[in-house]
C-alpha cells in the first residue's frame, strides 16, 4: 500500500521540478518520475511520509534545511570519470606547453566537478606539463560529491582512461576493504581546492579569474534562458582570451556572442568580451 501511495502524481512530480529549476537552474523533464521515485522513496520511509506531496511540505519547513538540501542533492548527482573526452585535455597539455615558464598564475576552474574525478584530471596535466605556477579550484553545489572528492577515493572502472604513466604516478590501490578502489596521491590531492557553488546564483567574488573554466555536460541541464545567465555569469569569471570547455553534446551558438570557437566543445573568450 505504502509504495504504491510514493509513486509520484503528475501534481506532485511538478512540485519537485520546479523546486529544482529555482534552486538549481536544473530542469527535470515529465519522463524523469521514475527517477525522482528511485532517488527519493528511501527519504520518505526515513521521514515517514506517505506520499510525495506529504514529503515535499516537509522539506518546505522551517527547520528542515538538510533534508531539503539532500533531496536536492539526490536529485541532481550524476557519475563522471578520469580523463572524459581525452581531446580535451591534449589541448590543455598543449596550452600549458605553449604558455612556457612565466610568474603568473594559472588557474583552472573545474565549475561542475562532481565528485572530482574532472578537476584531478586538470590537476595530473598541469603538474606534468605546466612550468608556472598554478591552481584548480573544484566547484559543485552538491555537498556529498564534494565530500567524496575531497576523499578521492574511486572504483577502478573510473580510472581506465588515465594514462598508465600518470596512473602510476598519480594513484596508489586499495587493500583490504579498499580492495579494487585506487587513490589520488596526497601531493595532487592537496592541489584542488573545493568548495560549494551555485551556478544559478550570483558567483562568490572570492572565485576570483580564471584562464580556463571547464563547464561541461552541465548547462545541458538547463533552460535556455537559464544557460545564457551561467554562461554570462562564467564569462565574468574569465580572463581576456581565457577558455571555456563544455560537453561534446553542447553548443554556446546562440547563448553568447563573446566566445570564439577553438574546437568542437572549447570556445575562446574574445578580447574585447572581458569586460
């Protein structure tokens, strides 16, 4: 009875996915319910809510902020791994290549990092190839993934794409109960600064410039009046002439016409768009 009452109504479904969009700038389309009952009915037999609706009032509640955050944070995880579209971090190991030695700081910001596999990636390329100075800063609004980050801490199946000479260098395996998990080493672990971030909202000054920002398989998420305020908000972020690198499945035609296009999925600010 219990679980045939937690199957989400069109009415209650639409709660939640307006919900999300507000927060998050996250759309949730009609065919994700089944999605919203596998994250969310374990939460409601914890609360002990009989339907969706009754869950929802709850987390709406003064005083119920963590389970409004968690359900949020359920509702949006999504899995990611080493080295995902190795193009383009042969263009970053090319670009730092280029750069050479030089006082400045380069600093790449990984805005959707999940749980970190994308910014220890940018962490392994730099440390190889980059002869200056420099910093990644790992952003996600989810608090769990950034937990799990900062533990670093993954499934062998993660790792496949890692070169097997930064592999060696870079991740130590598991024994015992960590049987089949591997590592990131303390020294790159130390590198990455994460912190929480919300895309949907004005962006903390203490961000500070970037000369590259990787954004990717995230604004696809969103509405298109909700992808043009990100990537408005991300172009401030950037240096003159700085990068932005989104998913193969994405595009900026017609979001923006400050950035140039480099490549398939890697786009260059103009100089004169800076500002």
């Amino acid at each position: 009875m219990l679980a045939e009452l937690r199957t989400p109504s069109d009415k209650e479904f639409i709660q939640f996915q307006k919900m999300v969009e507000q927060v998050m700038g996250v759309y949730l389309p009609m065919h994700k319910k089944p999605l919203l009952n596998n994250r969310l009915s374990k939460r409601l037999a914890a609360r002990q809510c009989r339907s969706f609706g009754e869950y929802f009032e709850l987390i709406q509640r003064e005083g119920e902020q963590a389970e409004h955050q968690l359900a949020l944070e359920l509702l949006t995880t999504n899995e990611t791994y080493f080295f995902r579209e190795p193009k383009h971090f042969d263009f970053l190991r090319d670009m730092v290549r280029q750069k050479g030695s030089s006082p400045t700081v380069l600093r790449v910001w990984s805005a959707a990092s999940s749980t970190g596999e994308e910014p220890y990636s940018i962490a392994m390329v730099l440390r190889e190839y980059c002869r200056c100075p420099w910093e990644v800063v790992a952003s996600d609004i989810n608090t769990q993934v950034l937990e799990q980050a900062r533990r670093a801490i993954y499934p062998a199946m993660r790792i496949k794409l890692i070169p097997e000479e930064l592999k060696r260098k870079y991740c130590r395996k598991g024994t015992g109960k960590f049987q089949g998990q591997l590592r990131v080493v303390p020294e790159l672990r130390t590198q990455v600064r994460f912190m929480r971030v919300n895309l949907n909202e004005p962006l903390p000054q203490e961000l500070g410039r970037f000369d590259v920002i990787f954004i990717r398989n995230a604004m696809i998420y969103f509405e298109r009046h909700t992808q043009m305020a990100v990537l408005d908000r991300l172009r401030r972020m950037l240096n003159s002439g700085g990068y932005i690198f989104i998913g193969h499945a994405e595009s900026l035609q017609g979001l923006s016409d400050q950035f140039d296009m480099v490549q398939p999925a890697i786009y260059r600010l103009k100089s004169t768009g800076s500002g």
